[in-house]
C-alpha cells in the first residue's frame, strides 16, 4: 500500500558553490574593440562623403599633359567665363575636375572640343536627372541657362588636346573595325554612321569620340549597358553596348581615345 499521508523527504544539498551564478554576467566591451567599430564607422562615412564629390584632376599626377595642340597654357584661357576659373558662391570651377583646358583625365570627361549644342544638353539632363551623377546634377542644378550657354560655347571652341596612347596590348584594329564596319553578326553597326568619319562628332545627340578619355569612354559603354545611362536618343547607345563585349568596349575606346587630332578634324 501506497503511504499517501507522507511527503518524501527532499535530499538537501550541504555544498553550494558560493561562486555559482545561474545566469551568465554580463561582460564589458573591451575598449579596443569600441575604437575599432568607431574607426571604421568614420571611415565608412568619410568615403561615402568622398564618392558624392567630383574627382579633382592634377594634371601632373594623372599623367595628362598641361598643354594643347599649339598652346603653351597651363591655366584656363583669359576670357574664359569665371565660372571655368573660379566656380561661383554655389559650386567649384570647372577647371578644378576638367582640367586647365577641359582635357579630363581618366573616367572624367575630356570637354574641349565637345560641341556648344551636345554640353548643353547634357547638362540639362544632369539637371533633369534623365543622366545620373550626384555630382553634376549638384553643379548642373546651380547655373542658370546663360551659364550654361557660356559655359558649353567656351569649351567647344577649345583645341582638342593631343590624343592619348593606346595601352599596350589592346586590339586597335578590331577598335577600328567597329568604327568603320560595326559588327553586323552581332547587330553592331558602324560608330560611323552617327559619330562621324573620324569620330568628330554630329549635332547635339553624338558627341565626338576621338581623343576622349578612352576610360571615361569604357565607363560610359558599361553604363549604357548596365542600363546605369539612360539618355541616350532612342535608347540607341543602350541597345548597342548590350550587344558589345567587354573587349570590344575596351577596343573601340582606346581606339577613339587614340585618335590624334588631324585625323578626327
């Protein structure tokens, strides 16, 4: 028989560990690991402020020359607009990302040269965001249409600087073959046919190609395709970089970024 009258004893445990904690302390951070996490979150910030800022170009350190064709200037020329030389209350010069002489250099834009008609439209779709850059849509925003104006026929009556070399190694000759062929079996049609014999550059819609920056060409290819570069008239540059290959985007840019200026003129 069951005693149900009785509780069974519990056993009583005599040696408790006075340094047992059911629960897991807390512990501190140790302050190396804070400066760490700080270091980097202000390093994070810094280049994120960086990327919204237009590269600076140093004529010297990116290797492009301080000259044009016929020209011993290093500075931007005497009448040219205040805007080019010193920026205004709103935004930096022109000059301080372009060059003395709207040369550019790598992935900034080379501008002397481009025509009046082809920098005023871009700048309006850097206005308009129809063309994405922070940076330029920033400085785009600020000037007036007279700025604009001045500003875009300053730079198209510039000498074209001389042209860069092709790096060694890229396939010139399939650059070539594109411009003045295309690639019909991959639906590629000649650069010609919209940018000119000598990629000069026709109306305001195709700008002139020859003596770019091939690398600030190649971006502009890879952004076409990409779909990050949307302006183009009837999305045609879209449709043609998405049918380039990665070498033949190398190719026609260090092609065109060749071009010497007797050739394109």
């Amino acid at each position: 028989m069951f005693n149900r009258g009785k509780k069974r004893p519990v056993p009583r445990v005599d040696a408790v560990d006075p340094t047992f904690e059911p629960w897991e302390p807390s512990r501190p951070i140790p302050l190396f690991l804070i400066a760490v996490f700080f270091a980097l979150a202000v390093w994070g910030g810094v280049n994120y402020l960086g990327d919204l800022m237009p590269e600076r170009v140093s004529n010297n350190e990116a290797g492009i020359p301080n000259i044009v064709a016929g020209s011993s200037k290093s500075t931007p020329d005497a009448g040219a607009p205040l805007l080019v030389s010193q920026g205004n209350g709103s935004v930096w010069s022109c000059a301080s990302c372009h060059g003395d002489q709207g040369q550019g250099a790598g992935q900034t834009p080379q501008l002397a040269g481009l025509s009046q008609a082809y920098i005023i439209k871009q700048l309006q779709d850097f206005a308009s965001g129809s063309r994405s850059n922070e940076s330029m849509r920033y400085v785009a925003t600020q000037l007036t249409a007279p700025e604009i104006n001045e500003v875009a026929a300053y730079y198209a009556r510039l000498v074209v600087p001389v042209a860069t070399a092709a790096v060694p190694g890229t396939d010139i000759e399939r650059g070539r073959a594109l411009n003045l062929h295309g690639d019909w079996k991959q639906d590629i049609p000649a650069c010609v046919t919209c940018h000119g014999e000598a990629g000069e550059g026709l109306g305001p819609m195709f700008p002139r190609l020859a003596g770019q920056q091939p690398e600030y060409l190649f971006s502009q290819l890879v952004a076409f395709k990409g779909g990050m570069r949307q302006n183009s008239p009837l999305s045609l540059m879209d449709d043609i970089a998405k049918r380039m290959s990665t070498e033949d985007m190398w190719a026609v840019s260090q092609y065109f970024g060749a071009l010497r200026q007797q050739e394109a003129n």
